[in-house]
C-alpha cells in the first residue's frame, strides 16, 4: 500500500517523543530497514500481527503498508496520539492498546496463527519471549516470532549446545522451535543508539516431542542452569525425580548443563515428566 506520511523525525518532535531510558526507547527511523524487519515473516496481506511497542509508529508503518492488520501496546501513553495519526490513515487495520504487555493476554491481542513481530523495549524482551515460548497449547496461538534484541541475547536464543551462549534461553527456544538471527542490526540504526549491536530474531513453531510438557522441561533447565558451573548430579538434587530420571537416560551424571543436546534435554525431561506424572500421552 502506497500512503503519503509525515517523516518520523517530524513526528517524535511534533509529539516530543524524546527517548526514555526506562521505558528501553531506542527507536528506528530508517524506512528501508523497517522494511526489511517486516518482510522476515513473509506475505503479510490481512495477516493479524502484534507489535509490542510501536512508540513513534515507525516500525507499525512497515507492517500496515505491507497489508498486516495491526494490533500494538504500548506503555507510554505520550506515543498513543502520534500512533491515532497510522489509526485515521489505515482505517480499520490498526488497533492501538495502551498498556504493559507483560500484563496483557495473548489471546486479547492476536488471534490464532497471527505473528508477532517486535522491537522489543530491552528490559522486558526476555520475559516476553519466555511468555511466548512456554505457552501450554501447542502449537501456540502465533505463527512466528520476529524479534529485535541485544546481540548477546539473540546470540543465546540461536545458541548451539556446548558453546558459551548454550543456556535456558536456547533449550526453550530450541526444543519445538526454530530459531535464527534473521537480520544483524548496528547500533547506529537506531535513535539514540545503544551501547550494544543488535539482531532480529525469527522463530518459528515445530512439533512438540512426545511425552514432555513444558512445565517439565521448564523445571529440568531450571534447574540445570541455576547452577551452570556444577555437573548434572549437583545441580539437579534439589529438584525430586531429577537424578532418577537421569539415570534412566544413561547421560552421564559428571557432565555440565551446556554439553547437553537439545535431544538429551528432552530425553531428560520425559524421563522426568513420566516419573512425575505430568505427562500421560504424547500429547502437550
Ligand atoms: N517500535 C519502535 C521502533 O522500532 O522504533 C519503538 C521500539 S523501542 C525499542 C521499545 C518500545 O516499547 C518503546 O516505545 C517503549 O515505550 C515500549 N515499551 C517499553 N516497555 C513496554 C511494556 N512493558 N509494554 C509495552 N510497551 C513497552
């Protein structure tokens, strides 16, 4: 859709947007790579799709122009006028909530099988993928995941097992999704820039493996993790059935969290799903 709209610089000054630390405002300006970030997931026509944090509307326009029906929240109420300037001209494709989006259901903000796609605020965007990722119903209610984070926590999500980066993040993503750095994004893209690089992550549900449900899985990388530097036999101790169900696996119980294969992950935790009953068919 071709529309005629005001530069973004002009909006943040008519609406005195300037950028709020707090709030993880580091915005994006540039139309081309808007552009780019919202083309990720692919054919966006009467696609349903949520951003968290529209701010000034830049990354909002990219997504009504490429034909998506657009829901946003946004936590700072001073971006909402300048977000019901998209609202008039895309009538009808744009519903704008104000609010925090950790606090907001999914299923009030995208209807089954929309996408989310977001430059996320830094402080929250963590706590949101994980809300994403552990949703109990598979598959879940989105299609797809484009995200911007910190290259460091991009860089934990794609992580391969054995690396430094292999961690909580990784197995969550990684056991029925996949996930990869889409597109590496440099500080200098955005207004003001931050201190470190970014990336925009895309996720994209599979299937969930038999007999493990998430609160399992959940329960076995916590615990795994909260004691990154111990072997499995320590750091799963305190979690009853853990080293039971390690011991069914046959993973030697001298090994460390991260030398774990996303497949040893699961073993572990159907293991442990069985002996604790959470599971009892395949399905999640
Ligand atoms: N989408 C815009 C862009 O790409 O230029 C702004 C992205 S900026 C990194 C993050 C946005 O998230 C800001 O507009 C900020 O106000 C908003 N935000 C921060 N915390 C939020 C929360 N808990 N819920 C909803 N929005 C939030």
């Amino acid at each position: 859709m071709i529309v005629d709209l005001p530069p973004l610089r002009e909006v943040i000054a008519r609406y005195g947007l300037k950028a709020e630390k707090s709030l993880g405002q580091n915005f994006l300006l540039d139309g081309q790579l808007l552009d780019r970030i919202a083309a990720i997931p692919g054919d966006l026509r009467d696609k349903p799709v949520y951003e968290v944090g529209p701010g000034p509307g830049g990354l909002t326009r990219a997504l009504l122009k490429a034909g998506a029906l657009v829901t946003v929240v946004e936590r700072d109420r001073r971006c909402i006028p300048a977000l019901r300037e998209l609202e008039a001209i895309f009538s009808g494709r744009l519903r704008i909530v104000e609010g925090d989006a950790l606090a907001v259901p999914l299923a009030d903000v995208l209807p089954e099988g929309g996408a989310i796609i977001s430059n996320l605020p830094y402080n929250v965007g963590s706590a949101l993928l994980v809300q994403w990722l552990t949703e109990r119903n598979w598959p879940p209610r989105w299609s797809s995941l484009t995200l911007m984070f910190q290259r460091e926590v991009a860089d934990r999500i794609v992580a391969e097992a054995g690396t430094d980066a292999f961690g909580r993040l990784s197995v969550l993503a990684q056991w029925r999704c996949h996930a990869r750095i889409a597109l590496p994004v440099h500080r200098s893209a955005f207004t003001p820039p931050p201190k470190v690089m970014s990336a925009v992550v895309h996720v994209t549900p599979s299937n969930q493996p038999d007999g493990v449900d998430i609160k399992g899985l959940e329960a076995i990388t916590a615990a795994a993790f909260g004691q990154r530097r111990k072997m499995l036999r320590q750091s799963l101790k305190p979690l009853p059935h853990a080293l039971v169900a390690l011991e069914a696996t046959g993973i030697a119980p001298d090994r460390r969290p991260e030398t774990l294969s996303i497949d040893e992950f699961i073993a572990l935790a159907r293991a442990y799903c069985c002996l604790t009953g959470s599971v009892t068919t395949g399905l999640g």
